[in-house]
C-alpha cells in the first residue's frame, strides 16, 4: 500500500530552512497533492508515452480517445485485446503503439510490478521505468512526485521548474540539472515540496 506523505511536516521543514520559499508558502497555503490509486498507474505512464513530442492537447485527446477502447483507466490487458489499426484511429503512432503494447506486457507478467512500488526507492523505480521503450526521465520523475507522491524528487529537466528557480535566484540563464540540485540541495528531503509551491506560482503567473 502507497504511503501517504506528511506534507505539513514538509512544510514546516521548509518554513524553518528555505527562507526564500516562505512567499510561496504563505500565499499558497498547505499542499493538496494526493497519490494516485494504484489502478491508474499504467495509464498515468502511458500518458507519457503518448505525449511525447505533442502539445498537451493533443495527448490530452489521444488518451480520452483510447480511454473509450481500453478502459477508464486504461487497462492492459484491454490495449492488447485491440488490433494496432484500432489504436492507431486515436492518433498515435506506429512506434508508440509498439512501447505501449510492451509496457502493458511489462506489466501483466509483472516484470514490472506496481504492487512493489511502495516499499522501493526512487532510485530503483526510477531505473526499473526507465527500462520501458518510450518512457524517460522527465515522465517516471512527474510520476513519482505527483502519483505516488514521493517527498523528495527533483524533475530535473521541468521546464517550468527551471524558469521559477532562474527568478527566485535572479540567474542570468535557464539552470541545468546540475545547477537545480546544488540550488535545492537545501530542501532535503523535501524538494518535491518545493517543486509544487514554485509550481503553484508558475502557475499564478500564467493566468494574469
């Protein structure tokens, strides 16, 4: 079973060591963020498997699509009880349709094991995902912190993530990996934390 992470005490971890986010707390309040249900992993997964290289509506609309055929959540033993024509009339492609196929395979026969997830390592899980033909960095990092809620995950190549850290530190240039965990190195062991108060501000931003 998914643990459920103690937000509040992040927040007041970082209240006491991250002056620099205080704003962001302040203005944001406590963090909302809950894990997903164990059943919806693969699609969330999936989901970036189909978005990559798409604008965000687009796999928005080639998940809704393929939710009708195979399931809401989509299931895997349902995408592969369909034919790779049917897939394909919601928009994906030839070798998008391949790595979907085989992860749903990955994931019956339980080489890929969600059941187990809850008592691995980021590290680990992070390198059993990245095994998956079509999923990278960026998507099994987002599903750590927002699915299964981990407390301390850097997506390191987000770039909303990397223009809020660029004004808050007034750098001259976008940071890099590398840059973001000397930056963040502070935040231990609650930079997913972190990450969402800056995300909320991303967002705030946006909408003026």
């Amino acid at each position: 079973m998914q643990k459920t992470t103690d937000w509040l005490a992040g927040e007041a971890y970082l209240r006491d060591k991250a002056p620099e986010l205080l704003p962001f707390i302040n203005k944001y309040g406590h963090c909302t963020l809950e894990p997903d249900g164990m059943e919806r992993y693969f699609e969330v997964l999936l989901t970036g498997i189909a978005a990559q290289q798409l604008p965000p509506e687009s796999s928005a609309k080639i998940m809704e699509q393929l939710r009708h055929l195979a399931g809401n959540p989509v299931m895997p033993e349902k995408l592969l009880a369909l034919t790779d024509e049917t897939v394909a009339t919601c928009g994906l492609s030839a070798i998008k349709i391949t790595y979907m196929k085989e992860f749903a395979r990955l994931v019956l026969d339980r080489t890929i094991d969600f059941a187990a997830f809850a008592d691995m390592p980021d590290a680990q899980i992070v390198k059993l995902l990245k095994t998956v033909r079509g999923l990278g960095q960026w998507t099994v990092e987002m599903f750590l912190l927002l699915s299964l809620c981990r407390p301390d995950v850097l997506p390191g190549d987000d770039f909303l993530l990397k223009k809020e850290m660029q004004q808050l530190f007034s750098l001259k240039d976008v940071p890099k990996r590398g840059q973001l965990n000397k930056l963040m190195e502070g935040w231990r062991p609650w930079r997913s934390l972190a990450v969402w108060y800056l995300w909320q501000h991303s967002a705030d931003t946006r909408k003026r």
